[in-house]
C-alpha cells in the first residue's frame, strides 16, 4: 500500500516510536521489545511476551456499583471519540477490566496509584479511586493509541511523584476563551496533572463575578487598550470580559470528572488596581485609580486595611468558595509596593494600634488575618514566596516562583511549598532564541531546561523535603495575545513539566521523551491544537566568506538525538538528502533547506533559507543582544496595527541593541526598521531615557562599533517613527569607513520620556 508523502511520514513515525525503549525501565533483555509511547513514563514498566489483538474491538468490564470506575470509563469513552484507538463492541471476545483493590494510602482518596496488566488474553486496571481509574484508563488508551491494533504485553505499576502536579493560567491579563480552558484541563488530565491554579484577577482585569460586588466585572472587567494606535481615529473598544459563575460551576466539574482541582487565585494586598477602580473605598490612596491597568509592570495600587475593606475581601472569598470546591485558596500576596502604605496616615494609626514596626509586618498581618478567615472556613491559603515577608502565617503553604530560596526557608520552617521559579518555570519566557519565535520574556526556558529541572533541593533533609509538594509551571499573559501563542508556549512545555511531576527521578531520559515527543505531537495536533515544535527546528548559522560570494553554514537542533538532512537547490528535504555531519562551505545561489530526522522520519518543519549576502547579513530583533540583560521581552503592538503582527523586541530600562560580528567590509548602507508606544511599563520597570545632546536630533540612533562607547559609525535620524504605528524604516546616513568584522551597538537616544522605542531588525545593505 503506497501512502500520501506526509501520511506516510505520520505512519513510519508511529511505528518507529512505538517501538521505542524507555531506557531506565528495562533491562537488556528487555530492550528489544517494542515500546508503546506514555506521556508521562510511568514509575515501573515491564514487557512480557505475546500481544493483544484489539482489532476487532473491545468490551469494557467494570465491578458493580463502582461509580469512580464508571466515571473513568466515561472519560475513557469521550476520549477515544476524539482520537479514536479502538473500537468499542459490546460482543468483543476482548475485554479491558475496572477491578478495585485495596488502598495502602491513609485516605483512599488521595491514591492516584494503579495498575494496568496487559496480556494476549485481555487489559486489567486496578485501583482504589476514581484517580487511579482514571490514569489506568489514559495509559491504556495511549498504548493503543500508538501501538496500532496489536498491542505489546505489558505490566505498569504506576504512582505519581508529586501529589501536586500543577499549571497556572494568567487570565486576567489576557483572557482565554471558556472552549481553550476546556481544551487545556483535557490536556493536562491525558498528562496526569491534577491542580489547574487560575489567576483571575489583577491589575488590568478581574474575570470572576462576583455578585455582590457587580462592578468588579461592570468596571474591572474592561480596560482600554495597553497600546493605543497613535494614527487611528476610530473608536477604540474596551478590552474584557469575564466568566460568570455558572460556567466556572460548568468548568469546575469538568475539572473534577478529570481528577483535577481548580484553585482560584484572589490578589492581595497588591495586584488589586481593578477592583480598587470598581470601588474606590478600598484604595490606600486619596487619588485612587478610575479603571483597571492599561500598562505592565508593578502597580503601586494596595487595598486600606480598614475594617470594611476586610469585609470585602470577606464576601468576596465567601462567593470565591462557594465556586471552587478547592481545600486550597490563593491570595497572591507578591509584588505589594509599600509606598501608599507609608503615606497613609490611617494606615501608620493601625500599625501603631497594633503595634507593628514596618510595612512588611503590615503585610503580614493582613495576610494572617485572611488566612484565618480561610481557615475557619476549612480551607488552606497559598501565597507567592512574598508572604515570608515580615513573618509568615502559621499554615500558609508557599509558592515559590523568585528561585527556589523561598521554597527552601519555607520547608525548613516546616511549611508546605509548591515549587515554580520563572527559571525554568515560567512558560511565557521564550522556548528558544529563534526569529520564529512568538513574543514572550527573555531569556529562553528551554524544553531541555523544564525537563532537566532539579527538584531535589539537597539543603533539605528528608522530613524538611517531604513539605515539598510538587511542582508548578506557570504562564503569565501579558505578552501572550492570540490563542495560537499561547498553545505555542504551553505545548509540548506542559509535556515536559508532566514528566517532571509525575515520573520518579530515576525513571526519567531526556533522549526517551524526546523519542516519544513525535507522537505526542500528532497527538496534539489531532486534538486540535498548535504545539511548538522549537525542539526540532533546525538553526542556521552563516558566516560570510570574505568576498560575499560564498558562506560558511552551521546547523543545529535543540535535541541532540535527531539528525539534520538539507538541500541546497530549493528543493524539499527527504530521507535520501544529505545528512549534515559538521560545517560546510556553499555559494550564495538558491536557498538552503534543512529538516530535523528521527528514526528515519521528518520531525517538525523545514527551515528555508535563501542564500542572498542581503538576507544573511539581516538580523531579527530576536536575534539581537540587549546591551543591558535584564528586563528585556519580545512584544506585538496591542491592538495589532497590521497583518503581519510583527514582533519588536523592547528593553526598557535602555532600548539599546547590539548585532554580533557584521562584515563591515561587505556594508554599503545600512536601514534599520523600528517601532515605539506609549511608556505602559509601571513603577520601577519606567525605562531610562537618554537626553540628546547638543545639535544632534531628536530622536535619534547611534551606531557604534564594537561597544556602544566606542568609535561613532553614523546617528541615524527618528523623527519620522515618533508617533506612528506598526513597523517604520528608518534610513541610516553614510557610514563612516570600517574595515574587518565588528558588533554593532544601536543606541536609542530621546528626550521624550513618554515613549519606548522598539527595535523591528537591521538590514545592513551589501556592497
């Protein structure tokens, strides 16, 4: 049978990786048998002889009265309708059993464990709960899912690393859809993740309603733009929106048939600029705030700490419980600039009432008295690492996101501890320096680094390291606009981060996940959504010969394991082109294509690469260097201002960039295409701004060689981009004469400390 090219690369890619060896779980024995492809690689995994033909389809057996095995079968049913790995036949002499078994947990409900026996005669799950049902019947399915109709003799005993195996959604900044929540809590169920942590409200949005407080939604719900357009003259509308209660009711039992729990997050004491909008007698402040942010940063807004502030807060937290069934609540606490607290002579009164001795005891005490509240409510409350912050509260469990220092002191004062540092955590930083890359922070979390992360904090002793729950990745939105680049930073990232969580330290292999990662792609694809195939795409590097005739070209993978086939001649790349072993030379004709290879099979997509002295010597913005490394991100102009959504990379506390080793000797002219918006960039994060000096423009763009004190190649003329949306060229004077290869440092130099300015690329003209 002669399949279509791409499905025939689909179908080799099945078999190859189904067959792959999870090498930590076998023996050498066993490493000749095919392996099927789980995400997360289970705890213990043993082949055994023989295969299970389910051809002909299966027949589901459960224990009577057993709703969590029912429950499971459910969930099981609606996923094989959605990517289909067997059949279902009532008569099937197949059989697939729900048995229940003895829980060796102190609480039943807590067992996630079970165990799933294949053999030619048919598949047993057991287990205690719905849990351990649930994740029998998803390892189940991806076994056939990616076994094909013959599915090898297996026996799994499986438990989860952590008992906190988590994901955090930023919705506040930018809203999601209620269908791509949908499609995210199926996703993290089919990678055993079970806590969904749901930022809901922040300075630029409050998504939750709240019905005795109606203009939480009706005023914090809707902000203006963070980017105004300067040129447009239509109206602009409001950006918002939130979820009512009835479907965050439907979200949440969603959630539970998937063993996941929802805990909300409500910010306080800072983070509140919207719902101190939506009722001005909670500010700190005398001149409080009309609307929500329309910019970044850290806000100055705190709630009072006023006793009908309290009650606010109160009521709020009643509804917030009434919704989310959590035994965990989470009251932010991070990022609370003190400033209003200081000025605030009610609030000095109180500190001295009560006897505190600075802002940061404030905080703790007000976070002390809402984690009594919750507490007499039966819940537990979760704060940011801030909450050690003047002392912290007696059962308030930490989550560590600045490092893991925090986590660290927090379990040595025997307090729970959720582990997410931004580095490597953090999902809305970039997955790889490419110039394909959508917008987000920088630098890069790669796949690698999320996989590799070492949770095992070894200043802690073992009845310290037991207050660790689990792991926790998270995606702030303030830079991750459409639905697609938000898909593209969360998959195949919360693959990674589930293999982390889920599987024991000495079961886990970088090379077996990235073997088994091109079936998890199709798999999310099927599914409907747009994973980052980053790991995969091939990196060029060209350095020019002397005389621009001809370049010197290395390529590379982020995964070591696949190999790299190309062509020179614009044709497409196949399994019979040749293989890249180490650089080499080729002349500026044509176009290079290249393609990562797994096992014989294309992974991810081709790179192209026309080979003109104009299109090498061009550089990204993303693939520049900031002069200054800290608070830099890759951003698009919100609203879009054309089609092309093009992305500038900003550093704002010096727009100031540095393109690495330019062959002066091949330079003609020089354009550099720039952008700018308004300053959104709050408190401490305001850029610096350079005053011009003298006679020279302003604006204007300094271009020096090799540092940016150093020789003045020209100053480039940025008047005509002030005030002006989407991507302006600007064209450089002649340059002054430099001969050999030099960084190029291109300065930003304004008077106007209301505008940031952006850099697009540099397009350096050849001789």
């Amino acid at each position: 049978m002669k399949l279509p090219e791409n499905a025939g690369a689909k179908f080799l890619r099945t078999v190859v990786v189904a067959a792959l060896v999870c090498a930590p779980c076998l023996s050498p024995a066993e490493a000749a048998s095919p392996r099927p492809v789980i995400i997360p690689q289970p705890a213990s995994m043993k082949s055994e002889p023989g295969t299970l033909d389910i051809s002909h389809g299966i027949r589901i057996v459960l224990p009577k009265a057993d709703p969590a095995a029912a429950s499971a079968k459910a969930y099981l049913l609606s996923l094989n309708a959605k990517q289909p790995a067997f059949a279902l036949a009532e008569k099937a002499p197949v059989t697939l059993r729900f048995e229940h078994r003895a829980s060796s947990a102190e609480s039943a409900q807590n067992d996630e464990s079970y165990s799933l026996r294949i053999t030619p005669a048919g598949a047993t799950i057991l287990a205690s709960s719905q849990a351990g049902y649930l994740y029998g019947a998803i390892t189940f399915w991806q076994i056939a899912q990616s076994s094909g109709k013959q599915v090898g003799a297996v026996e799994i005993e499986d438990q989860p690393r952590f008992r906190w195996r988590g994901f955090m959604l930023d919705s506040a900044r930018h809203i999601q859809s209620e269908a791509f929540i949908y499609q995210l809590l199926d996703y993290m169920a089919l990678h055993k993740m079970n806590v969904f942590h749901w930022h809901l409200v922040d300075d630029q949005g409050w998504r939750i309603e709240i019905k005795k407080y109606p203009r939480l939604t009706q005023v914090g719900g809707f902000r203006g733009p963070i980017m105004p357009p300067y040129q447009s003259t239509a109206a602009i509308k409001p950006y918002g929106g939130y979820f009512s209660q009835q479907q965050i009711r439907a979200i949440v039992a969603y959630a539970q048939q998937r063993n996941i729990t929802i805990v909300p997050e409500i910010e306080m004491p800072g983070h509140s600029t919207a719902a101190i909008a939506a009722y001005p007698e909670l500010s700190s402040t005398s001149t409080p705030p009309t609307g929500p942010a329309t910019g970044w940063g850290i806000f100055p807004n705190l709630y009072n700490v006023d006793d009908n502030t309290f009650d606010f807060i109160q009521n709020v937290l009643l509804e917030v419980m009434q919704l989310f069934p959590s035994h965990y609540i989470h009251i932010g606490g991070d990022e609370a600039i003190k400033n209003q607290w200081k000025s605030n002579p009610k609030v000095q009164a109180r500190m001295r009432e009560l006897g505190i001795k600075d802002e940061d005891a404030m905080q703790s005490w007000f976070v002390g008295r809402i984690e009594k509240f919750l507490n007499a409510h039966g819940r537990s409350m979760v704060g940011w690492d801030e909450i050690l912050q003047g002392g912290l509260s007696p059962n308030a469990t930490v989550m560590s996101w600045r490092g893991t220092e925090g986590g660290i002191a927090a379990a040595k004062q025997n307090h729970d501890v959720v582990m997410t540092p931004s580095r490597p955590l953090y999902f809305n930083y970039r997955q790889s320096d490419s110039a394909t890359e959508p917008p987000g922070r920088v630098p890069v979390n790669a796949l690698r680094d999320i996989y590799n992360f070492n949770i095992a904090i070894d200043s802690l002793t073992p009845e310290q390291f037991r207050h660790v729950l689990g792991v926790e990745a998270c995606m702030w939105s303030e830079f991750i606009l459409p639905t697609e680049n938000v898909e593209h930073m969360l998959f195949p990232r919360l693959a990674a981060l589930s293999e982390l969580a889920w599987t024991p330290a000495s079961q886990k292999d970088y090379s077996s996940f990235l073997k088994r990662l091109p079936v998890e792609l199709d798999r999310d694809k099927a599914a409907h959504l747009r994973p980052a195939e980053s790991v995969f795409e091939v990196r060029t590097d060209a350095k020019l010969s002397q005389d621009g005739t001809s370049a010197a070209f290395h390529l590379s993978t982020q995964s070591d394991i696949a190999q790299i086939r190309y062509t020179l001649d614009g044709s497409p790349v196949s399994a019979a082109s040749p293989l890249y072993g180490a650089p080499f030379d080729a002349p500026l004709a044509h176009s290079l294509t290249a393609q990562a290879f797994m096992d014989g099979a294309p992974v991810g997509q081709p790179t192209v690469m026309p080979l003109t002295l104009t299109n090498i010597l061009r550089r990204d913005a993303r693939e520049l260097d900031a002069c200054e490394t800290v608070a830099q991100m890759q951003i698009e102009q919100d609203p879009p201002r054309n089609a092309e959504r093009p992305v500038f990379r900003v550093s704002y506390h010096r727009p100031c960039w540095i393109d690495r080793a330019v062959p002066m000797d091949l330079v003609q002219k020089m354009d550099i295409q720039v952008g700018s918006m308004p300053d959104i960039f709050a408190t401490s994060m305001k850029p610096v701004t350079i005053a011009a000096g003298g006679s020279q423009p302003d604006p204007r763009v300094d271009v020096y060689v090799d540092r940016c004190d150093g020789q003045l190649l020209t100053s480039i003329d940025a008047r005509s981009a002030v005030r002006k949306d989407g991507v302006i060229t600007l064209h450089a004077p002649e340059l002054a004469s430099v001969h050999g290869t030099h960084d190029l440092c291109f300065d930003f130099k304004s008077s106007d400390p209301n505008t940031s300015w952006l850099m697009h690329a540099i397009e350096p003209m050849p001789r």
